[in-house]
C-alpha cells in the first residue's frame, strides 16, 4: 500500500535578523536563523517548503537594510523553497528592494498563493495600517479581502491555510494590544469557502491555538524567543525565554496536523522583561 501524498511544510516567524556582529536581547539572531535552517534541512528535508512570516529583520522599520541582505544569503542555503511575507518589524520597501517587485501581489503588498498537493497555502502581509511606519498592530486592506476571496474562491475544491504575521484571534493577554485589528473581516472572508483547516501566525513570540469564530487559529513562538505571558490584559510579559520554536505543518485529505519543532535553547531563560 502506498502512503498517502501529504504536504509538509514548515513555518519560522520573528527572526528579528540584525547587523553584523549586532545582537537583539542578546541573542545573535542571524546564527540563530542558520541553526534554525541547518535543523530544517537535517530533520525536514522533505518538506515542500518553508514559510517565513514576518519580523524578519529587527529593525527593518528604522532603515536596516543589511538585515534583508543576510536573510537572502542566508535562506539559499536551504534545501526546500522559501516563501516570505513581512511583519511590523519590517520595511515593505526595503524588503522588496533586496527581494524583488515580483515578490509583490497585484495587491502591492507581500501576499502569496502556494499550490502544492491538493492543498493551496495563502500568505497574507499583515503591515497595511495607512501612513503607519510602524505600529505594532495589523491591519489587512479592503483590497487584500478581496484578493483573498478570489483566491479561495479558486481554491473551492482543496483546503486552504493561510499563514499571516498578526494573530487574529483575542489570546486575552496584553498581546492583544497589538492584534490583528480587522480579524473578523478576515474570519469573514474565510468562512466563505469551508475547509479552511488552519490560520496560522507569528508576532507574539508563544504558543497557542483556538478556534475562533468556527476556524482553527495558531500562533508559534518563532526564532527569537518565548515570552510567558500572564492570563491578564493588563499584566505584563514575564520573562523572555527560549526555546527558538518553528512550526511544521502535515496535510492530506482527512487530516491537516501542526507539530512544533523547538529546534534551540529549550530551557534557557534570558532576562526578566
Ligand atoms: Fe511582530
């Protein structure tokens, strides 16, 4: 009997790539990233490909440049294709000036449909608050709502996962702060097609799952590091922590499954916040 075809694919988020020899809370996130893909390439070598969602430079919004540059180097040396969106850490601009206009939609933000069997993977950029260099919260615009009902309306007859930087569903802690703003327009559109089995996000640095408004949402600590945050809005983060976290994402007809891959530090605590 033949194993059924099922898509593999993995998702890093919040990179928060710096400079040479530059270090964010310490930590030295371009060689974080280098073990994050050396582990991808020694234990997920068969996946369709990687997702990067967002946050991938630190301080892309104040100007950084050379962040773009090492993630370019960096990522060609994965084995698996690479599919990129941005977070509100980074320059749209500038992103596109070291990626290329063609990683555009004809949205004009970093949007993105990957077909791969039987399953179509949507990436949304989240970073499209008008006149908002950089606010932490997300927005997606009414022209990106649209996009995607078109996309998914193509896409009838397969599941879909969509994979954005914000998450969109309340995690009722102080995160929300900084939330997806019009997540129920997203829910909205999505309810649309029917077999959407998962949304799944970075930004908020821990891990969680939920099902919001009849559709399966979930977040991923990423590859800077692990918050703990109080079930309180109006309690503060904790403490930062590791481990570097990626998700990765199995797919066939009946069964659409996420396992986390804590790939680095599991259990060491930085700095209190
Ligand atoms: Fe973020």
């Amino acid at each position: 009997m033949t194993a059924p075809e099922r898509l593999k694919f993995i998702v890093l988020s919040d990179l928060h790539l710096v400079g040479e020899d530059e270090t964010s809370k310490g930590l030295d996130t371009f060689v974080r990233l280098e073990k994050g893909i050396a582990a991808i390439n020694a234990r997920h070598a068969d996946a369709d490909f990687v997702v990067l969602a967002g946050d991938l430079a630190d301080l892309g919004f104040r100007g950084e440049e050379a962040p773009y540059h090492r993630l370019k180097a960096a990522v060609s040396a994965l084995t698996v294709p690479c599919h990129i969106t941005i977070g509100n850490h980074d320059s749209r601009d500038l992103y596109v000036k070291v990626f290329g206009e063609t990683e555009r939609a004809g949205t004009g933000y970093i949007d993105k449909v990957i077909d791969a069997k039987g399953y179509r993977v949507i990436l949304l950029d989240s970073v499209t608050a008008p006149g908002a260099e950089h606010s932490h919260g997300g927005q997606l615009a009414p022209s990106q709502l649209d996009w995607l009902a078109q996309r998914l309306d193509e896409a009838a007859d397969r599941p879909v996962v969509v994979v954005l930087h914000h998450h969109a569903n309340p995690l009722l802690t102080k995160v929300d702060r900084i939330i997806l703003e019009n997540g129920k327009a997203l829910a909205d559109v999505l309810n649309r097609h029917g077999d959407v089995r998962q949304v799944i996000a970075g930004h908020v640095h821990y891990t969680s799952t939920a099902i919001w408004h009849g559709l399966p949402f979930t977040t991923l600590a990423g590859g800077h590091y692990n918050v703990t945050v109080p079930l309180d809005p109006e309690a503060a983060i904790d403490q930062l922590w590791g481990p570097a976290q990626m998700a990765v994402v199995l797919g066939d007809a009946d069964l659409t499954l996420v396992h986390f891959d804590n790939y680095l530090d599991g259990n060491i605590v930085l700095e209190n916040a």
